[in-house]
C-alpha cells in the first residue's frame, strides 16, 4: 500500500458538508486575501506603488484563482448572495445555506486579519498610529467600505443592488446548455472578467461590494482590531447597506435571469437537461455530462 494515499485517506474529512464550508471558508480566505491587500499597498503607499486599477486587478484574480481552487469541492460560491441564489434555484439545499454564509465570512475575517498583520507597520506609519474611517488618513477603508461624501444612503442601497444584480445576471448564464454555455475549463477566468467589468465601471459611488462576506468580515476586523464601533455607526449606520443590498441585488438578478432568459429559451430533448449531481452526501451544483468517470470532480456551475 502507499503510505501516502493512506495518510490522505485518514485526514479526509467524511462529511461533504464540512468538506464544502472548508472549501468556502478558503476561497473566501484567499479572494480577500487579494484584494485587500492591494488596496492596503495602494493606500498606504499614498498611490506610489499601484492605482486604483491595480486594485480592480487584484479582486478579478482573487476571484479567478478562488474559484479554480474551490469550485469541485464546494462550487465556488464565495458569496453569501450567490448561495442565496442558487438555494431559490434549486442548485443548493438550504440546510447548506447557513453554513455556507458563516463559512464565507469567516474566510473573509480571517483573509483581513492577515492582511492587517502584513500591513500593520505600513498602515501605522500611514495614519501616524490613529485607526481612524473619516479624514485623509483614514485606513478603515482598506477593508470595508464606505459610501462617498455625496452618495445618499438610498442611492448607495440602489448601487449595490444594481451591481450584485448584474452579477447573478451574467454568472447563471455561463452553464445554461441552451444558451450557448461557455467551456467548463474557461468558467473562472470568464467569471473574474465579468467581476473586473463590474467593479471597473460601479465602485466609484460606494466601492462595489457585491458580497455581504466580503464586506462584513473585513468589518468585524476592523471593530475588533482598532477602529472601534465607527466602522458601524458611521455615514449614518451606512453597515447594513453593504449586506442587506447585495442579497436583494442577487434576488433580482436571478429573477431577471429566469423571466427573461431561462424560461424564454427553447426546450431541449431530455436527455440532454442539465442536472445537480449528488457526490455522496454532496448536493453541491455541477453539471453532469454523460460520461462520469469519477463523481467527486464536479464541473463548475456558478
């Protein structure tokens, strides 16, 4: 026998559920760990060692390289409103769907715990050793974020339902086998230029979150590591935006997607219907091809 694939068979975790939020917690992990730590280079840097641009880079691969390391496990969600969606859709059991939620913002509290123990000498040198979310030295932003000067709360809330619809809109398109679906290999890359896009063109306003993990367990750092309840109660208890708006965001994307898509497009031989693969106790979504010649690859299905 070989002592290495007995070493593997004993450190394998049974239960597919805890497999899939231990797969959700490190893709989280992993896509904040890009991100913020671009926008902590940037910022601290004062723009002398990146610009914006290289911080919209920096997510797009986050989300590219999470999602290739996450996506047979787990399906690569990375987002509790992409979880949401894909429970109304019937691609998850919504016995998965909390854990899948606390798995992910866990990844991202912990993803912005490194990144402040990286940048911690920059970020004090930066704002002179005050944690601060107003002023020109604030660094509470590198984490979470915060709405500009002339946004309204309203109008902050309609951004981030915009953006998060258009995100839904455009991933439940990428597998539809009616609908030209794009190549399995080519879903991650395609997935992070679709992030890239958005980000690009709807992060001026109040810094495109899109994903209430991403946003909340960055904050919870922060209230726990310096910045204190600000990061709450600031720009009139501005939090709940970035969680609440997503959520409604995905709902209407999805809803979008099936009024005027999915149900619009023509019938195919049954055979040939998409379907959820079940891998043991897993009901994570992939698609089945006719061939399946190891069940615990699944084939990404955002």
């Amino acid at each position: 026998s070989n002592p290495t694939m007995l070493s593997s068979r004993s450190l394998r975790v049974r239960s597919a559920l805890i497999r899939q939020c231990m797969a959700e917690f490190l893709g989280t992990f992993v896509l904040l760990l890009f991100g913020l730590s671009a926008a902590a280079q940037v910022k601290t840097s004062r723009e002398t060692k990146g610009q914006t641009l290289s911080i919209h880079l920096s997510w797009a691969m986050g989300v590219m390289s999470a999602t290739y390391l996450t996506k047979g496990i787990s399906g690569a969600h990375l987002n509790p409103a992409v979880s949401l969606s894909f429970c109304i859709l019937g691609k998850l059991r919504w016995g998965q769907l909390l854990p899948y939620c606390v798995s992910q913002i866990f990844g991202a509290y912990v993803g912005a715990a490194l990144v402040y123990l990286l940048y911690y000498d920059a970020i004090m040198e930066f704002s002179g050793g005050v944690l601060t979310v107003y002023g020109p030295n604030e660094t509470a932003s590198i984490f979470a974020t915060y709405p500009s000067e002339y946004l309204p709360l309203g109008k902050g809330f309609l951004d981030q339902v915009v953006g998060t619809g258009m995100l839904l809109l455009c991933l439940l398109s990428l597998t539809e086998k009616r609908n030209t679906p794009a190549p399995p290999d080519l879903i991650a890359p395609i997935v992070a230029g679709i992030v890239l896009g958005i980000i690009m063109s709807m992060s001026a306003n109040c810094g495109a979150a899109l994903n209430p993990a991403r946003d909340l367990g960055p904050r919870l750092l922060t209230l726990t590591a310096g910045w204190g309840t600000e990061v709450f109660t600031c720009y009139n208890y501005w939090f709940w935006v970035p969680i609440v708006a997503p959520i409604i965001g995905a709902l209407t994307g999805t809803s979008l997607y099936l009024i005027f898509i999915e149900w619009q497009l023509p019938d195919e031989p049954q055979e040939s219907h998409p379907k959820i693969c079940s891998v043991g106790a897993s009901s994570c979504p992939s698609l089945c091809g006719k061939k399946e010649r190891n069940q615990s690859k699944h084939i990404f299905n955002y």
